[in-house]
C-alpha cells in the first residue's frame, strides 16, 4: 500500500513537472472550504510535493475530508490540516448495490464547461444536413490509425444526425510532424478537405498561420486525454477510443 501511495505521489509530481496539464480540471462544487482550511492544505500539499499546484479546495462527500483540485488530473482528498490524503476516484455504493463514481462526475461537468470555452471557429467541423441531433468533440492525431478508422465513419455519423468537431491533440507532442501536420491542416484553404486528405495518408501540403493546435493539445492534458481518439460528449463524459457510428448513437439514444 505504501509503495502504492509513493507511486501515485511520484505520478502526479512528474505529470505536474512535465507541464502537460497547465490548468485544472477543477471540481465542480457549489460549495468552498473556508479560507483557513484551503491555507493549511495548499501549504503543507505544495511543500511535499514538488510542482504541485492547488487550484481548489471544497468539502468532499466524506466527512471530515476535502476534494483538492490540482494541476494534476488525479483527484486528492485531504483532512482539513493537509496531514494525511489519498489519491484517486470517490465511489458511492448506492442502496441498491451499485457504484457511483462521484469524482468523474465532477470531472464531466467541469470537462462540459472547458469545451464549451472553445470557440467554434477554432474546431475543424463535419456537421449534418439539418439540425444536429447529437455533438461529439474529438480530439483527434492525423497518424493515428483508430482515428484515422473514426473519421472513414464521419459521413454515416452525420447520417445519423450527430456532428463531429474536431480538436487538434497530436500524441507526439509540439514541434513533431505529427503537431506540424495537424497545424498545415488547420492553416489550409480548406480544412475539412484538408482532414480527409491527410486522414486518407495523403501528404497536405506545408502551411504555418496563427493556429489553436498548441491550445488544444494542452486543453486535451487539461480534460484528462491519454491517448486517440477521445471523444467527450456534450455533458462532459469522454469515450476513450473508437467506437462504431450506430453503438455510438445508440449511447446517445439517438437509435
């Protein structure tokens, strides 16, 4: 248990150090900790573990305990002296025996509100004929092959009434080929001709502007993305990895 605990403390002071999470996905919570309490736990946290920053401090859902919002997507709950903690996901058990994952539900809402934040013009769209049924927000790697899967089912999802917008999240990270073909994409003519060329495996050509793609990548570290494609639905929940078009919608109730 103890080497368990290092871990995780180790985890979230390389994330934090590494500078991949530059804001927080902070708790949603219509209530805050008194200025005393959030004092003594962003002292005592941020003297222990190095390149931690405390972004908020509220009451959590166990007594005697505060959620602790960081630059680290891992959730800490610490006692009001910031003496002990532990890192990690809050369950429920309900009374009907089934479990509630208290903490990505805060995770969702805040997630809603920082894409929300984006400006529309700033994504690469593929909307249907008509009024969207659905929204799905994508961060998406032009080299990545299930995304590359993803998009061949753009066109049916459109069909079904959902649409699509993109983000740019190249895995490879700022200053790759990878980052620099996401941003030749964006700064095209035509960018969603530009996606479906460069998602096919064809070259597109090498184009520079002012770009949101260095933005987006951080805001992916800044929701919780580890990896393509990720999609977050409209109420903040993210689906990891490729799902096929229909199972999708059925998720969505749209079928």
């Amino acid at each position: 248990m103890r080497q368990f605990i290092q871990g995780r403390i180790l985890a979230a002071c390389l994330f934090a150090l590494a500078g991949l999470a530059t804001a927080p996905v902070a708790l949603a919570a219509d209530k805050t900790a008194s200025g005393d309490v959030e004092a003594a736990i962003t002292q005592r946290l941020e003297t222990a573990i190095p390149g931690l920053q405390i972004q908020g401090v509220a009451p959590s859902d166990i007594d005697g305990f505060y959620a602790v919002s960081t630059n680290n997507p891992d959730m800490i709950y610490s006692t009001a002296d910031g003496q002990y903690f532990f890192v990690g996901d809050l369950y429920h058990v309900s009374q009907q025996g089934g479990l509630d994952n208290v903490t990505e539900k805060s995770r969702a809402q805040s997630r809603a509100k920082l894409i929300a934040d984006v400006d529309p013009d700033e994504m690469i769209n593929f909307s249907p004929k008509g009024q969207a049924k659905a929204n799905i927000y994508v961060f998406t790697d032009i080299d990545c092959p299930y995304c590359r899967k993803l998009h061949k089912d753009v066109p049916r999802l459109n069909e079904l009434g959902i649409a699509v917008h993109y983000l740019g999240y190249p895995r490879t990270g700022p200053n790759t080929p990878s980052f620099r073909k996401y941003v030749s994409v964006w700064c095209s003519d035509n960018p969603k001709a530009a996606m479906d060329d460069a998602k096919a495996g064809n070259a597109v050509p090498s184009k520079t502007c002012d770009n949101p793609v260095l933005e987006q990548y951080r805001l992916g570290g800044e929701v919780g993305v580890t990896g393509t494609p990720a999609i977050v639905l409209e109420d903040g929940r993210m689906v990891r990895g490729y799902v096929p078009p229909d199972q999708l919608a059925k998720g969505l109730g749209i079928l």
